[in-house]
C-alpha cells in the first residue's frame, strides 16, 4: 500500500518520520516545499502537487490545520477523479459536522473516508505515544489501526465518522478551559504574595489537580513561550469550532466563549504562533507582551 502524507507541519512531520522509521512507503506534500528536505532523505518520495500525491497513493493521510485546508488539498474538480478506490485519513481537527461532509463527498467520488484525530502533541508524536481516536466503520479500523499503530499504541474506535471528531473537540476545549483557570488562579496567588511552591504542593496533592498545571507551570512563571507544542492561534481556532457546534446542541457556551476570547486576546498581543499558555499574559495584565 502506497502511504501518502499531506501537510507536514509541527504534528505532520514527526508523524511522517514514523511511518519512514517503520518501512512503510511514502509520498508527502507541504505547501512549503522547505519542510520536505529530512523527509526526502530518510527515503519519502516528494509529490509536486496534492493532485500527484492522490493520483500515485492508495491511502491519503491529512493532518492539516483546518476543513477548508482539507478539502481545498482534497476535494477539487480534479482532485475528485482520482480519489475512486482510495482511502483518506482525516487526521487533523476539525469539527464533526465538518468531517462528515467531506466524508460523504469523498464517498461520492468513490473513496472510503475515516477520521482519527490525535490527542497529544509533538513529543508524542516523535515517540509514537499519540492516543488515536478513530471515527469509521468496524471494518475499516480493523483494516487501517496497524497504520494508525505507528503514531500510538493507544488506537480506540469511537463509533462513526464525527463522534471521534467531537471526542477531540471536547478535549481540546479541556486544554484552554484548565489552562485559563489555571493561569488565573497562579496570577491571583502570585499578587497576593502567596508562595507558588506551596500553591502547588496543595494543588498536586488534591483532586483538583491536572499533570497539564505542571507542564505548563515553568513557563507562565518564566513569560518563555518560544518553540511551541500547540500554538495560541490553533487552540483559539478549536475553541471557535466547540462554540459552533455545541450552541446548536442548546449548550451553554458561555465558558468557552470567554476562554476564546482570552486566546483572540493573546493572538492580538503577539502570541499567535506561541505556545498557548501565552493567555498567562492575558490573564496576569503586568506580564510582557510578544513584542517585549
């Protein structure tokens, strides 16, 4: 089976190294044409055009940054001739509703369509300890899960196509509520000169704690959100996806709206292309901005 690989950014790239580390063969596709070059070494085939790629591969993943990316690489007058027999992998975030309409136009052209989203970020990614949440048929998970195996051991079918789609909405809207709860309470205790130390002990040593307060603790404390995991303008973007689908469930959206709103925040002082927990920044106004 002929692999191929498009949109290899900060998830893409590690993910496309590990199907290359496991033998498998591969053609990949960026827009920036840069990003390919330790990919071509290690033995990837470099596709001139997403219309090349769909053409020449059986399987097509996508790990793109949103649907109209998707279905702009994915779903043209051309690109559709040749998606007859094939099977795409959306793997990107997107929202349910989404998924499911490119999937029913990738059938209409002929194709097969699955969505596995991933839930982890680049040092997962590089260690093939993503947690793969696969939204298909039985058959088609059990066809494709020893693929999807390279990127995690924890491969799980959560039913059809959309309910993985949502699954990874809910978690990523987990990310930016906890972290702006956090970075709120750590810019509260820190004016009221409590110590942070024991701010934390308390914190760990209680049911309110999350590993994720931790991994994100050194740099609110330090303003260093360089050389980012999961940048603010891709959170921002997935927080926006929750607000619009949850509102027509009848959902009270008022949370994540104003999480949004902190990230739009950030992104307007700089931190788009930083790591998120820049609301920290938002959330405790002394603290520097991007340009800084």
């Amino acid at each position: 089976m002929q692999i191929g690989f498009i949109g290899i950014g900060l998830m893409g790239l590690p993910m496309a190294q590990r199907l290359l580390e496991a033998g498998l063969p591969l053609t990949v596709y960026n827009r920036t044409p840069g990003k390919l070059e330790e990919l071509k070494e290690k033995g990837a085939a470099i596709a001139p055009t997403p219309t090349t790629l769909i053409h020449d591969c059986d399987c097509i993943i996508l790990m793109l940054t949103n649907a109209a990316a998707v279905q702009e690489m994915l779903l043209s007058e051309t690109n559709r001739a040749y998606l007859i027999g094939k099977t795409v992998i959306q793997m990107s975030t997107i929202a349910p509703s989404e998924s499911r309409a490119i999937g029913e136009k990738v059938v209409a052209a002929g194709g097969e369509y699955l969505e596995a989203p991933v839930l982890g970020s680049i040092p997962e990614a590089k260690v093939g300890k993503l947690i793969v949440m696969v939204g298909s048929t039985s058959k088609q998970f059990e066809t494709y899960q020893p693929i999807l195996s390279h990127f995690g051991s924890t491969v799980r079918l959560i039913g059809d196509v959309g309910t993985a789609s949502a699954l990874k909405l809910a978690l990523n809207q987990l990310i930016g509520s906890l972290t702006a709860a956090f970075a709120t309470s750590l810019s509260f205790i820190q004016k009221e000169g409590v110590d942070v130390k024991q701010f934390m002990e308390i914190l760990r040593g209680s049911a309110l704690y999350a590993p994720t307060f931790d991994k994100k603790l050194q740099r609110m404390r330090d303003q260093n959100y360089a050389n980012p995991n999961f940048p603010t303008k891709h959170l921002a973007k997935d927080m926006k996806l929750f607000q619009a689908e949850a509102e027509p469930l009848g959902l009270d959206i008022h949370l994540p709206a104003a999480v949004n709103q902190i990230l739009l925040e950030a992104i307007n002082r700089g931190f788009a292309e930083a790591d998120y927990c820049a609301l920290f920044a938002v959330m405790n106004q002394t603290a520097k901005s991007a340009s800084d």
